[in-house]
C-alpha cells in the first residue's frame, strides 16, 4: 500500500517532531507536564466551591455574609491567579513545545 500523509485506518500517526531518544517513552504521562495537566482539574473544582460559598453568602441575613463573601471572592481571584500561572506551566512543560512555539498554540 503507498504511503501517504493521511494514515490508514489502525495505523498510529507519524511522530517525525519528537525524538523518541530524548523522551521518556510517553512523555504525556511522565515529569513535571503530568502533574501540570493533572492540575486542572483540582483548580477548576475549588474555583466552583469558591463561587458556591459566595453565592450562599449572599442568601445570609446577618452582618458576617459581607465577610464571606468577600473571602470567598478573595479567594476566587487567587485561583484564578494560580490557574494562568499552570497554563504557562503547561505551556513550558509541554512535550511538543517547540512544534507549538512554531505553528501556533491551539486556542
């Protein structure tokens, strides 16, 4: 069968911008770019608690739901501090960041 650009159906995509002997065998699961991925998901979920713990703050009828509300919002602006700072984490761990670098980051 001639090769072509386009792979047939079970055969793996060419790999040709990664250097199989400068990589661990599956650099998505492997260093510092697996725990930057991982990540995600724990800062996304304590943001959704943050926004909840401010929206029930705001139902209270005493003089402490200012305070609460306020913490949480607080807290919310940190989280998404540290989400920004993990995307540029993810950006400088990424196993193909060079092919990124040169053709574009997806959006």
């Amino acid at each position: 069968m001639p090769r072509t650009e386009i792979p047939a159906a079970g055969e793996a995509m060419p790999a040709a911008d990664i250097d199989l002997n400068t990589v661990s065998a599956n650099p998505y699961e492997a260093g510092p770019f697996r725990q930057v991925s991982y990540m995600e998901s724990p800062l996304a979920a304590v943001g959704d608690l943050l926004k909840g713990l401010a929206l029930i703050a705001e139902t209270m009828d005493d003089d402490h739901s200012g305070v609460v509300q306020r913490m949480a919002w607080l807290a919310i602006d940190q989280c998404n501090v540290a989400e920004k700072l993990r995307g540029e984490l993810f950006r400088l761990t990424h196993p193909r960041r060079d092919y990124f670098e040169k053709e574009g980051w997806p959006a």
